[in-house]
C-alpha cells in the first residue's frame, strides 16, 4: 500500500546519482534507428506551446506531443490502448473507485526520470482539486483580452483539458521508489485510464517557478506544495504550467532546451519560426526514450505545406503529406498510385450529416421529421457531396460510434437506423400526408456555400426529395458560423464530430449544449450521458453509448451521410501505414511505424 506523507527527499537523491553515473556512459541510438534517414512531411500546423494539455492547444501542438510525450493510454477509436512500456493503470479499490498510476521506468530526454512527481503534477493540473473553496471555477475564465484570470487571482488555477480528474478532490497517495501514485475518485469514471496526462516535466516546472537549479530540489518543490496544498507557491506553478511552455516571438533560435524535453520516440530539435506562417520543426530520436515500439527515421521535417498544389512536391521535397479530398487531388492520386505513390484516406473524426432543428417550425413535430428523414435517398446525396472521391468517403449512418468498431456494428444490428431513410417515393408521400404535412412546405436548408461536398450535397439533397412534396430552399451561407446562430434554417447541411468524450457528447447532443445543432432536449438522454460518463468498464460503457444513440435516432433530428476523410499521399521510398482515423494527430502519431520502403 502506497503512504501518502513519506519524505522523498533521500529517494530523489539517490535517483539523481544514478542519473549522473548513467549520463557517463551516453544513451545510443534504438537498433531500429537507420543513421542518417530523415521523413520530410509536409505539414499546416503551428507550433505554439510544448504543454499540450491546455484548452488551448493548437492542432500542430499535439501533432508534436504524439512524436515527444509518452502516456498511460490513448483513445483510439474510442477504445483505450494501453502502453505498459510507460507504465499500467490498475483499480485497486473498485469500491472507493482507487486507481494506481503506476510508471515503468520511462525517462525525460535530459535522463531525469519520470516519477511521482511528474504524476502529483498531472493530477493537480488535471483536476484543478487544490483551488481554494472560495473561488469559483466559473469566474477563472479567460477575459476578452486573453488574460490568465486565474494569474491575476493568484490562485492555482490550471487551464487544463477537462477529465475525469476535475471530480476528484485528495491529494493521492503516493510513493517516489517505485513511481506511483494512487487517485481515489468519489465515483467511476468512463475515461479512468486516460485521465491522467503527463504533458511537462515537474522538475523544469519547479525550476521555472522557484528558480532552482537542483532537479531533484525542483521535484521536491513541487511535491511539497502539493502536498501541503500551498495556495500561493500552487498559483505559481499553475501559472508556470500554463504559459511557462509558450514558445514567444522570434526566429525560435532562443527557445530554451529544457521547454523541450521529450518522453516519446522523439524530441524537438530545433524550431525554425522566422516565419510565424511558415513554421519549420525538425525532430529527432530521443536516445532516452524506453519504449517499446521505436521509430526507424532519424529524423522528422515538419515543413509547411507548398501553398499551390503541394501533391507535386512529393518525391521532390516531400516524402508525405495531407491533402483535403477535392477533386483536383483526386485526378492527380490516380496519376500517382498508377507510378506506385501510396495514397491512403482516412477519416478525421467527423461526419457529414444533414441536422434537423426540432425546437422550431415545421421540424418542431416528430411525425414531420420523421416523415422527412425517410424521403432523404442517403446513398444519392451521400455519394454527390463526395464526387470523384465517392466510394472513399465511407457511408455511415451512425453518429456516435466510427466505422470499424464493434458500436457502430451493434448499433447496425440492433437498431437498423438505414431503415429510417431512402423511403419509396410513394411511402414517403404517404408519410408526409399522414403527418399533415402540406404538399409544397418550404423548408430551409443552411449548408457552407464554399464547401464543395456541401453544395453538391444539397443540390441533391433538393431534388430528390422534391418529388415527394418538400420545397427545399437554398440557404447557403458564405460564413457559416454566425449563420447558425440565426433563427431562419430548418435544418444544417454540415460537418459534425463523433464525440470521444462524454463532455464532447453532451455538447453535441444534450440538452442546452453549446454544440447543439438541433435544438433538441431529452431528460433522459441527459441521465444516460451522466451515466456513460460514471462507467467504467468498456463494455458496459459501450452498451451506454448504443442506447445514446438510440434516443438520437427515435427523435429523427439527424441524417448521417459519409465521414469525413483527409488523404495522405506518401513517396515510393517510405512506407506509411494508414494513417488512424480521429481529430487528434492522426498522422504524426504512427511516425513509429514507418519505414523505409525495400
């Protein structure tokens, strides 16, 4: 059993010995590693800040934590995957819902170790428990001006990705020697295994706060205002741990090395942002790296994307890169798989679907929306919004589970939703009739007019369901994001995302959420969101989700049409797996597995 009060000063010292003989002998390249190779990708993102646990994260700050940071688990396609190369995560007390964060033996990039003090630092930022019981989480949020309201409050106020961990309130036991910390939760929690994200080192955290220069002493700081729950030293590190990670202005020849250190298969090398719009990042292997799976390329290029036709670059100055599915690109990957480029699609974590807003006009009665959603063919306007890529762009008629998972197959054999759609002509005349519907009812549709899928879509979408009698008005919007915020559109031809998280869900599809497209409020879909989010098995909190599902599906309020896809094309010398589908680093998390093509 862990002790939660036990001096760790002795231990850490010890630890920093052993640092210092092996830092003698030098770390050595992976054996997988080829000397000398380096993949050039062709890359959009921005590179503002190396803690990627903040709210405000950019798209290129996790590309670049999938290649520098290690975790306990990732959702991958909703389905935790553990690396017990890290280290494992374990319910100990199912009753009091105990849960042991145990670390293997993984090391920072500067051969520090990564212990139980990088882990009471993952805690506090990620469940923002040590913020004094006066304060208000909810007047702590950033002004217009972007200020850290927790900074001016001084009070220790993390702006990290909200987890499971916000619901726990003690400081968990913990025990230095064998790097572990154990975090009791008042109740379950689905996302138990991923909660805990050891995004920086607590050691330059605590050097940076309180200006030490010993990094185990810097350690023992901040175990030690966690522990004693020190309100003014806690509002330091919060804020180190929110902007200490920036990178700031300038060539990036200044950025100090410690804001860069590395747990995973790569560490950052050098950042070039001479050009705000044109950042460079170069990546090598980090030689301390312990895990299992270990890269083959030396080096990593993240090169911004040419502005005009970037496929023509591959085998030139790009070995990868991402394009959008238009049809230029697809004429141009036919010409280059049949000279054996690879091309691979995949999707991005997002669907195309057709909302319908059920809190107003003719779409406010059930029997309308529902007489309406079987007169949409799903497979005609699926496959016109997707044009020459049609067949790529997979067809789904699921909103909360991707293709390829068990929730999706279950929710196909339980509960049929294709049944919904692609009435006959003379069936859905009758089922709008018999919702009393008049023939010729106008209903408006608000679509992106500058997205192609979009626009084609909705051209198909209008007369095929002419026949059956709705008058399908073009509301196109060339700024579509203030145009959902008016009260004139029916329904929403647009992207919308498979939620990964129970937060993402109730934004989407709960009452009152911030995301929601179609108005709709269900009690009791809210209650099986609050439950799916205090489960903790998979399975049960798979058969949560399906059910979530199915009170989406009985209220008719959306069309499902394909998911969304990016296409990543490769040169003939590398060899890049499919890239995994999902919003978050799709590509640069598999940079392990690529190879250089025989």
């Amino acid at each position: 059993m862990i002790r939660a009060h036990r001096s760790a000063r002795l231990i850490l010292a010890l630890i920093g010995s052993a640092v210092l003989i092996a830092a003698c002998s030098g770390p050595t390249l992976p054996n997988s590693v080829i000397v000398g190779t380096t993949a050039t990708v062709g890359w959009p993102g921005q590179f503002l800040s190396a803690n990627a646990a903040t709210v405000d994260a950019t798209s290129g700050d996790l590309d670049v934590a999938a290649m520098t940071r290690s975790r306990f688990a990732e959702l991958i396609d909703g389905v935790p995957a553990i690396d017990e190369s890290f280290g494992t995560v374990e319910i100990t007390d199912p009753e009091g819902f105990t849960v042991r964060y145990d670390l293997a033996e993984p090391d920072w990039s500067d051969g520090i170790p990564v212990d139980a003090a990088d882990l009471l630092l993952a805690w506090a930022a990620g469940s923002n428990a040590l913020l004094p019981d006066d304060v208000d989480p909810a007047d702590l949020d950033d002004g217009d001006e972007g200020d850290d309201a927790g900074a001016s409050a001084n009070v220790p106020w993390f702006d990290s990705v909200p987890t499971g961990l916000s619901e726990t309130q003690d400081v968990p036991a913990y025990d230095e020697f064998e790097r572990a910390i154990e975090v009791t939760y008042p109740d379950p929690v689905v996302d138990w295994q991923t909660a805990l994200d050891v995004a920086v080192p607590a050691h330059v955290v605590g050097a940076l706060a309180f200006g030490l220069t010993d990094p185990m002493e810097a350690k023992q700081a901040v175990i030690d205002a966690i522990v004693e729950a020190d309100t003014s030293r806690l509002a330091t590190i919060s804020r180190v741990w929110n902007d200490g990670f920036t990178l700031g202005d300038g060539d990036g020849s200044s950025i100090p090395e410690e804001l860069l250190l590395s747990s995973g298969p790569y560490r950052v090398e050098v950042v070039d942002q001479a050009r705000l719009d044109a950042q460079h990042v170069t990546l090598v292997v980090n030689t301390r790296y312990t895990g299992t799976s270990t890269p083959e390329y030396e080096r990593i290029e993240l090169t911004p994307v040419p502005t005009s036709d970037p496929l023509t670059y591959v085998g030139e100055t790009l070995d990868v890169v991402q394009v959008p599915p238009t049809a230029p690109n697809r004429e141009t990957t036919r010409e280059m798989e049949r000279l054996d480029y690879t091309v691979a699609t995949s999707h991005t974590g997002e669907l195309w679907a057709l909302v319908l807003r059920s809190d107003r006009g003719e779409f406010s009665w059930q029997s309308a929306r529902e007489a309406f959603v079987g007169a949409v063919p799903v497979r005609d306007v699926a496959e016109a919004g997707a044009g020459p890529w049609a067949g790529l762009h997979e067809i789904t008629d699921v909103v909360l589970f991707p293709p390829g998972t068990d929730g999706h197959q279950i929710v196909g054999e339980d509960l049929d939703p294709e049944s919904r759609f692609e009435h006959s002509e003379e069936d859905a005349i009758a089922e709008r009739e018999a919702a009393g519907i008049e023939s010729g009812t106008r209903i408006c549709v608000l679509y992106d007019a500058g997205e192609r899928y979009a626009v084609d879509a909705f051209h198909e979408l209008r007369s095929s369901v002419e026949p059956t009698g709705w008058d399908v008005r073009d509301c196109g919007s060339d700024n579509l994001e203030p145009s959902l915020h008016d009260d004139g559109w029916d329904a929403v031809l647009t992207r919308i995302p498979i939620p990964e998280t129970t937060d993402g869900i109730s934004a989407q599809w709960g009452s009152d959420g911030p995301a929601n497209l179609s108005g709709t409020a269900d009690e009791e879909r809210d209650a099986l969101i609050d439950q799916l989010a205090h489960t903790a098995d998979h399975y049960e909190a798979r058969d949560i989700r399906v059910q979530i599902e199915a009170s989406i599906i009985d209220e008719s309020i959306v069309v499902p049409l394909t998911m969304d896809i990016a296409v990543t094309v490769s040169d003939r010398d590398i060899e890049v797996p499919g890239p995994r589908g999902g919003a978050r680093a799709a590509l640069m998390s598999g940079v392990v597995e690529w190879h250089l093509a025989d």
